[in-house]
C-alpha cells in the first residue's frame, strides 16, 4: 500500500497526499462514569481515501459509533478523545478547537446518522434545512433566495427525490422514511464535502428502500467521494464497502479488503458473526460458526391450530379508512411455523393482533380447532420485550403471570423450570427486567410465552432489536423449543433472510393484502408475483437466496 | 499523546473516578435537613408538650410584649402568650389541616382520574370538564367561594383546600391512566388470561399512580400554604387555638412594637413548605433517575 511511508510521518504537509481523508493512528476514547472511566475505543486506527468506501463493522457497545463520532470532533462534551495522530482532510485535527471542527463539518465531512427523523428539525421544510447547510459552506448569499432554492432542489434530485420543487417544501414528517434519509444526506453533502460517515443509515429502512439508499451511496462513491459507513449489518457492508474493519469491545479484530474478510474471515469473532446471519443457506442449522443441525421438527398437516378465513380490519383516520387488512386467510399447522412478511405499513403487525384477539376483525373469523382449555390461547413474543414487562414486576413474577392455575409450589417450580428452558439461571427470576441485557429479556418473553403451553405462538418481529449474534441465540432457542414442544409458529418479520431461515411457508404481504404465499424455498427461489421478486431483488448480494438463472416467468397478477 | 476536547481535559485533570462520588453527597445535604425539619414539626405536632412547657393559651398580664429572651426564645404576644409555645402547637392545627386536605385531595383526584382514564369515552369527557371548570379558578379563590357558602370551621376548610387541590392529581392520574392502559405489560396480560378488572388493579393502577408520592410531597406544602393564608383571613380554627396562619395574622398589626409577633409564625410557615418542596423534588429526581435507567 502507498500509505505505509505516510503512515510513518510524523506530519505530512496538506497537499502531500490529498487522496487521504482522514488518517487515524491509534484512537483512543474514554467515557467518564459514575463506576469509573470506560475505555470506549482502545486504539484503532483507519484511513480513508478518495473515491474509497471503509466500513466499521460490529455490534452495540463495540465503539462503532463512538469512533465515527470522534472522527468529526462530536464524542461528546465528557469524552476523552486521544490519539497518535488524528489528520481530518489533510489537517491535524489533534489540536482543533470548537471553531475549527464547526468549520470542518460539513465542508470537509458530512455526517448522516440513522435516526433521520431525530436529526431533522420538525419546524423547518427540507429547503430551510438544506438550505442552511449551503449557505454554511457554501457561497450563497442569505439574501439570494432564488439562488438557494434552485441549488437545494438540484442537491435534492442528485439525492435521488422526486418532485424536488414539491418535496423542499415540505417538513420532515410528511416525508417517508427514505426520503427522510435522502433529504438528510442532500444535506450532509451540501457543504461539498469530500468525505461522508455514514452511521447506519439504513438500519430503520425497508428493504426496498435500504436498496435504493445503498444505490445511492454507491453512485456519490463513483463520482470520488470517500465513505466511512458504520453498521452492524455484513450484507450491507459486503455490498458497499472496499475495505472492512471489524470492532469489538473498542479494538479492530480484523480487517482488509470486503472479499477477503467476508469471504475468508481469519478471525473468530468474525466468523461467529458472518455464520449468525440467518440466510436460506443456514435452513435447518444452528446460526453458529459449527452450523450443526437443528432438532427436527414435525409438521402435522392434518392438526391445523388455528384458521383464520377472511380477515379484513380498516382504521378510521383523517381523511378516510385505511385498509389495514383484506381478505387474509390462512392456516397454522401444528410444529408449522409461518412466516409473514412485508415492509412497514403492509398489516402484518395487525393480521397477528387479530389472531391473538388484541383486535376484533370487521369481517371474517378466527378458529382454535381443537382447543380445549380455556387459559391456552395463542402467546405473543413482541419486538419490545422491555416494554412488555410491568417495570414493578422481577422476572419470576412476570413469567409466573400466566401460571395463575398451579398453586405456590408448583408455580415457583414452573418457573424455574422455564427459565431453565430458555437457558436461564434461576437466579434470574429475583432481577428485574431493566437489569437484564436485550438478548435476556427476549428469552424472558419466550418463557412467559410459553409457559400456559400455548398451541400457537406469534412472534412478532421478535429478534429485530438485538444484535446480530444474540439474534442467531434467540433463533436458535426458538428453533429448539419449537421442536420439543411441537408449537405452531406465525413468525412475523420485515426481514426475509430471517423469515427464509425458520419458516416452512410463507405469506408475503403488501397494502394489506397477501400478494403470495407457498413453501419457503419454493417463494424465495422461484417467486411468482413481481412484489415478492423486488423484495428479494433488494437484499444485499451477501444473503439473496440464489435463483435458478431463468426462474419461469409467471402471468402477471399471479397471487398463487 | 494528545488530548482533544476541553471537557475532556478538565475531567482528566480533576481524577473523574471521585468526583460523581462527592458531588452526590454535597446533593443530599440539603434533602436530609429538610426532612429533619419535617421530622421536627411533626414531632411537635404530636407532642408539642415535648418542647415547650409553656400553655399556649394560658394568658400572662405581667409578661406582655417581651422580646425574644431566655425566658421566652420567641417572645410573648400582647396576652403575654409565649410565642414559641404558640408556635410549636400551632404546627398541630397547620399540618392537621395539610395533610388531610392532601389526603382528601388525593381521594377525589385519584379516584375521578382512574374512572376518566379507564371508563367510558362520556365518563372521561365529564370528568375532565370538570376539572377543567376547577382548574380555572386559583385554589385558594376555590376555597374561598366554598367557604362563603359553607361556612368557617376545620372541617370545611379541610374539604374547601382538598377539593381545590383534587383535579391537579386528578388530570395527572387521567393522563398517566390513559398511557398504562394500551402498555405492552397489560397486552400481555389480557393474552395470559387475565380479566380486565385484574388487569386495572393490578397493572393499570400501579403504573399509573407512581407519580403521586411525588405530587402528594409537593401538594402538601401549598396545602399548608392554603390553609395558613385562610386561617390569616380568619376562616381557620377560631382564637384563641393557635394556628400559623391566625398567628400571622394577629401580629401583623404590631410588627412595628413586636416584630416577634409575625416573624416566627412566618418563618415555621416558610420553612415547613420549603422542607417539603425540597424533599418533593428529591422524590421527583429519583423517580425519574429510576425511569431513566
């Protein structure tokens, strides 16, 4: 590599080697806490060229984002920000002050941050927003509105937004989540920087949407800006990035070029995360790097659990009823488990409110065939399992709820006992939930769930707050108790690489309606409607399941 | 090595492991001596023979209008009354009427909150317009207007403060009721086959309700507040029964001749509502640090 000799300078005159953005050397970062100072970042070191795409890859609390923030001077007003040598666009920004960052910012680097709705102010229109952004760095007189608009709707429309002249005058919420994002990047790029962070900017997305911003990305890559983009997410990276840096606990465990790290990790750590990501090659097997097989499951068609014909349910908003939901039927077998899927906004959240009755259908019906006892209706593993907890409640008390039939003694035992099942101690049972980290909690949820011994289980998104490996534990236990307890799963996810791992079918859903619906493998490898095929056209390369090279064209309107 | 940021370089310099530590410490000097002044005027509501000897009643012809002394720490009034005696039995007919005003106010409000906020849409509209009718006259005006139509007397300025001050926790109550009501925990609940009434005494009510010992501290003192400016309009307990608020009022005529008269009655008002507007705030800190975690 022509960096090594720079490497090596102690300070390279600006103009040496203006291809290097930013050049970092042993980073380090450190919090202040009421328990003592944490290390955040211990030591890491990048560079980012021109034209160039470096990630930074790795779960929460591995100083991902702690180091991107350090890059553009906003670790925070308590952090301690050390490093051998920090150079931001060829300057040495170890000694900037406030005024020298704010200067930076902008024009040399934009900054896009997943949140795009908390980083966009609600009282301005995309044009205020944007538009400040160019005056800031730009050459733009305060006075020249014209002049501003016309240059804000050109950055919009190079953002990829249509209607730029309707969109600039709009405010954050009457835009869509990818247009949110679009008009956030129109604004980190504004400045003209030459650099752009990038901190999981599409990890709320849609996977449609997600593909489109990734397009995007790409195309500003071509035109020789840098990127530094900070995600959890291996697929995405391995579709962007040219070079990886994978973190953990504040350290780079490995890196180099995308195709070596993804294609042939060196380090463990890697390979525990690239086997956790759940993908139509991972069927059957644990998402751990010795991928051993699964228990089998047995699937008795014969013994539906619940059939549900004709669902529709619509809402009454301003301006009219929106159709949630319509005319869905489907069927759960016993040891089956369903998947649903479908983007934000396609009723899949409601199809499974209405199987567990938390809401009442306005047309059709739901039948439990065969089910006698009254206490086991359907269980719920919601995404939010904190928010599921009453915050009075320890663990054993909220798994106990649903065990009001067992006196004391065997209740308690009961507990134990599910704790047990989801690979908890049961010295778990006297903490709180707030106590607990993500991936526990979610196993809390799972005990509660199963313990009325519920015929059929609705997970709804269950594993789309946690971490990539702790998600991996989470399916795998799913898949475990599934077996052992021959219950019928709907597994309701935005996120198909999931949904292909554990379901045996699948419904694919959109406005409400279900565009189609067969076994896994059969909808994902062959799809018949061109809803299903866009979707899988989206993912990253990394986890689209591969298609036969001419995949039989079906009559268009097909819903099998 | 360089060291960036100023923040940084200050906490670097002032050993950030101890720092947390101290400052936590210096914070709760002030919420322990005002809930040691809350201990104290409690104890001398309910022993008041305890620190003072003297009748607060119990005139002294001889003994008229003396300053602050040995004798009498806090003077004695125009009666020859000892001040200090007058003061620490007052605090019994002061806090008496705080506190059940409070108590009855919390009643009223907690109970009109849980129907708004769990019952009917109807129900819910009529309770709120009617806190909402309440809410916008000031309370002791409130009072007042109850007072002129149900005469002076103990009781009734206990019931005209606790239904002036009802729909503060009232609203309070409706707002968190309704936020609980759609909680993931009672969701859950209703799936594991929990009634509704279960789930509202169980899940609703104690969620909704964590704010109130917070809202109670805080309400206290200007339950107190009410009830002495009352007694100072003379609808309080009649003389010659000690109250802080008729004490004020009996020696504003002479604080040129006794300043003693009106001070000390003052100052055992001023201080008992800011003990507890501190010890409130104290609460309110540590319920939020808690919801924060």
């Amino acid at each position: 590599m022509s960096s090594t000799s720079l490497a090596t300078a102690v300070r390279p005159a600006p103009g040496q080697d203006t291809d290097l953005l930013i050049d970092v050397q042993d980073l380090h970062v450190h919090f202040p806490t009421g328990a003592g100072p944490v290390h955040a970042v211990r030591g890491i070191s990048l560079q980012v060229r021109r034209g160039e795409t470096v990630a930074v890859v790795g779960e929460s609390g591995s100083g991902k984002s702690v180091t991107s923030r350090a890059l553009v001077g906003l670790a925070g007003p308590h952090a301690r920000v050390e490093a051998a040598r920090l150079h931001v666009g060829g300057q040495d920004a170890g000694r900037f002050t406030e005024r020298d960052w704010q200067r930076v910012r902008g024009a040399e680097i934009g900054l896009v941050l997943q949140d795009a709705l908390g980083s966009l102010d609600p009282l301005r229109t995309v044009e205020q927003e944007v538009g400040e952004a160019l005056r800031r760095h730009g050459t733009l007189s305060r006075w020249d509105r014209r002049g501003r608009r016309a240059a804000v709707e050109e950055l919009l429309a190079a953002a990829g937004i249509p209607d730029p002249a309707v969109r600039s005058r709009q405010y954050p919420h009457e835009l869509s989540g990818g247009l949110r994002q679009r008009a956030l990047i129109a604004s980190a790029l504004a400045g003209g920087p030459s650099l752009l962070i990038a901190d999981e900017p599409t990890t709320a997305l849609d996977v449609t949407v997600q593909a489109q911003i990734l397009d995007l990305l790409a195309q500003r890559k071509r035109d020789g800006l840098g990127l530094l983009l900070v995600s959890h997410d291996l697929a995405v990276v391995a579709a962007v990035a040219d070079r990886v840096l994978v973190v953990s606990g504040g350290e780079v465990v490995e890196e180099g070029p995308v195709a070596d790290v993804i294609g042939a990790p060196a380090h463990p750590y890697t390979r525990t995360l690239l086997s956790a990501i759940p993908s139509a090659g991972s069927r059957g097997r644990r998402l751990s790097p010795d991928r051993a097989p699964l228990p089998e499951r047995s699937i008795d068609v014969d013994a539906p659990v619940v059939v549900a014909d004709g669902l529709g349910k619509s809402f009454r908003r301003r301006g009219g009823a929106i159709h949630a939901v319509r005319d869905v039927s489907l069927t759960i077998s016993r040891g089956e488990t369903l998947g649903l899927v479908g983007e934000s906004g396609s009723g899949k959240s409601t199809v499974a409110r209405l199987l567990l009755g938390l809401t009442r259908p306005d047309t059709g019906t739901v039948r439990f065939p065969g089910a006698e006892r009254p206490g086991a209706g359907p269980q719920l593993v919601p995404q939010d399992a904190f928010g599921s907890f009453d915050p009075r409640y320890p663990v054993g008390a909220v798994v106990a709820e649903g065990l009001g039939h067992l006196d004391r003694t065997r209740r308690r035992a009961r507990v134990v006992e599910l704790l047990d099942q989801v690979g908890l101690p049961a010295s778990v049972a006297e903490r709180y939930p707030r106590q607990l980290s993500g991936g526990q909690r979610q196993r809390v949820a799972i005990a509660r769930a199963i313990g009325p011994r519920p015929r059929l289980l609705v997970c709804d998104e269950p594993v789309s707050a946690l971490d990539v490996s702790v998600q991996a534990q989470v399916l795998d236990l799913l898949a475990e108790l599934q077996a052992e307890l021959g219950t019928a799963v709907l597994f309701v996810s935005h996120d198909l690489g999931v949904v292909h791992h554990v379901s045996d079918r699948v419904l694919v859903m959109r406005h409400g309606e279900i565009v189609e619906s067969g076994p896994v493998q059969r909808v994902f490898r062959a799809p018949a409607h061109p809803y299903t095929e866009l979707l899988l056209d989206s993912l990253p390369p990394a986890v689209r399941p591969i298609r036969p090279p001419h995949a039989p064209v079906p009559e268009p309107g097909a819903t099998s | 090595m360089i060291v960036l940021d100023r923040a940084g370089r200050a906490a670097a310099r002032s050993q950030p492991a101890q720092r947390p530590r101290r400052r936590v410490r210096r914070e709760q000097l002030p919420v322990l001596a005002a809930s040691g002044v809350l201990v104290l005027v409690g104890a001398m509501a309910l022993v008041p023979g305890a620190f003072t000897a003297a009748d607060p009643i119990l005139a002294d012809p001889i003994a008229t209008l003396r300053p602050p002394g040995a004798e009498h720490p806090f003077g004695t009034d125009l009666l020859g009354r000892d001040v200090w005696a007058r003061v620490v039995h007052g605090a019994r007919h002061s806090l008496f009427i705080g506190l059940t005003a409070t108590v009855l106010a919390l009643l009223v409000g907690v109970l009109l909150g849980l129907a708004a906020g769990v019952g009917h849409r109807y129900l819910d509209e009529f309770v709120s317009r009617v806190f909402d009718v309440l809410g916008a006259f000031p309370e002791l005006l409130l009072a007042l207007l109850f007072i002129s139509l149900a005469g002076t007397g103990t009781a009734n300025l206990i019931i005209a403060i606790g239904i002036a001050a009802a729909p503060r926790y009232g609203r309070v109550v409706r707002a968190e009721t309704l936020a609980v009501r759609n909680a993931g925990y009672v969701e859950q609940a209703a799936l594991l086959g929990i009634g509704a009434w279960a789930r509202a005494l169980r899940h609703v009510l104690p969620n909704a309700l964590g704010t109130i010992p917070i809202l109670a501290t805080l309400g206290l003192g200007s339950a107190i507040i009410s009830a002495a400016g009352l007694g100072f309009l003379g609808f309080g307990p009649q003389p010659p029964l000690p109250e802080w608020g008729s004490l004020l009022a009996e020696g504003r005529n002479y604080l040129r001749i006794g300043w003693w008269l009106g001070v000390f009655p003052g100052l055992a008002i001023t201080v008992t509502v800011v003990a507890t507007a501190v010890v409130g705030g104290h609460l309110q800190r540590r319920f939020e640090r808690r919801n924060s975690l």
